[in-house]
C-alpha cells in the first residue's frame, strides 16, 4: 500500500520552473528590495541556488554545482551528461558525480535525476524505505507499466474492495476492478501474523461470475519465480468470489501484487 502512495505522490514532487544561475543571478536578487523579493514566486533554480550556497561545499564545488542547476529541466531533470558538466566546470566527471549526488539530496529530495527511476529511488533511500525489495524492485523493474499507463486505469478505478482489513487483523487485502471486470489488482500484505496462525483463502469481490481469469503475480525480484501455488493458472470468477486464492501467509511483513486478466 505505501508503494502505491509513494509512487503517486514521487511522480509530481518536481514540477517547478527554473530560474537563472550564477552570481550575476545572487548579486540581481540582492539588489531587489525585500518587500518585492518576498512576494516573488520562489522558482526551482533559486530555491536549489540558494541552498548550495548555504552549503560547506568548496568553491570549486560551488562552480560545479552552478552548472548542474543551469542544465535542469522544467521538470528538474538533469540534462547534460557528467562529461559536458565537467568540461564546463574544468574538472572531472568523478567531481561532477559527487556533487551531484549532493544536490540530489536538496529540497526536493530527487531533484537533478536522470531518469524517474533514479528520482524515486533517491527519495525511497533517503527515507530509509529501500530495504523493502518489493517497492525497490516494483520502482527499478516496473516503473514502465505506470509511465505508460498499463495498470494507472486500475489503480486509480473507483471499484475499491477492502477484503481484509489492517484494524481488524494482522493482514490487509485491498482490490480494484475496472468497469469492464476484465482486470483487477489484489494487493495483499501480511503485517505481523500470530504464530501459527491459521489462514484461510481470500473471497474476491467484484468479478464478473461467468469470465475466465489468470492470476499472475507481478512485481517479483529480478529472477525471482512466484511461490503462489495459484500463479499462472486460470479461475472463473464464480470460483474467486466463492472459494477464493490462498494468497495471506503466517510470514511477518510479507507483500504479494497480483493482476486478474480476463482469458
């Protein structure tokens, strides 16, 4: 579940416009008179210009870093590679990297990132969240359904089922269905499970009675198979809705994601 809010909320977090670079830009901010430079609308460039200059970096990183912030996007991607930044700054690409990463690390935490990849993977390390593999890998190996919208009709339907909830048990199931009831989404984790505990298939809701559905579990590790004896094969919905999968377990903080296509 806090992947999903993660990964909704990382994807808009760089949407500024930037400004300006250099001490030509400070000495210009300088002379304008308070009351007017309080009123102005703050931009990307100056916000991170302005913390870099707060920083105890050296000069010569001072430099280097000017010229990242001057090759950002709109969006506060980084557009130059570290070889041109360098040749810029008359260093090295190893200088440039190690500024940069420094710069990653401002407010907002990503920005300066190559690839959304590498955006989001430097806010989920800052928060400390990167020793979940499942968000790692779901950000590292399945950015590409959401940036090309395969899954964000489903995950953002309205058809919202809570099989299974977190205040009433040690597990949490959530499902999402399209209008259609051809595809849905089962997120199911288990939080802290009693010892022993004794764990029953999960009843779907929402499914079309008289469809054909596989089951595949998605956003595995890099080589990792699904230990989920229903992966892969085919169920009607009357079947999901009556007896349900076998998808909670007694291991503590365990997650599963797994996507319903109709056959």
């Amino acid at each position: 579940m806090r992947q999903k809010w993660i990964i909704s909320a990382a994807l808009t977090v760089m949407a500024c416009s930037p400004n300006s670079i250099g001490e030509q830009a400070l000495m210009e901010e300088e002379g304008v008179p308070a009351e007017v430079r309080y009123s102005r609308k703050p931009t990307l460039s100056g916000h991170l210009l302005w913390q870099l200059h707060l920083s105890d970096m050296k000069p010569e990183e001072v430099a280097i870093g000017e010229n990242i912030i001057g090759n950002l996007s709109s969006t506060g991607y980084l557009q130059a590679t570290l070889e041109e930044i360098a040749g810029m700054s008359g260093c090295k690409p190893e200088d440039v990297e190690k500024v940069l990463k420094r710069i990653q690390l401002f407010d907002p935490v990503g920005v300066a990132a190559r690839t959304p990849v590498e955006c989001l993977m430097i806010q989920i390390r800052e928060k400390g969240l990167d020793r979940d593999p499942v968000l790692v890998d779901l950000v590292e190996n399945h950015l590409e359904d959401f940036e090309n919208n395969r899954l964000k009709p489903l995950i953002f339907s309205p058809n919202l089922y809570r099989l299974y909830s977190p205040y009433e048990g040690p597990h949490c199931v959530m499902q999402r269905v399209s209008d259609d009831q051809a595809h849905a989404l089962l997120m199911a984790y288990d939080i802290h499970p009693r010892y022993g505990e004794r764990v029953v298939p999960v009843r779907l809701r929402g499914l079309n009675a008289q469809m054909r559905y596989r089951v595949r579990e998605i956003c595995l590790m890099e080589g990792q198979k699904s230990r989920l004896a229903c992966n892969d094969k085919v169920y009607s919905g009357d079947y999901l809705m009556k007896a349900g999968l076998a998808i909670l377990s007694a291991s503590d903080m365990t997650s599963h994601i797994i996507e319903l296509t109709r056959e």
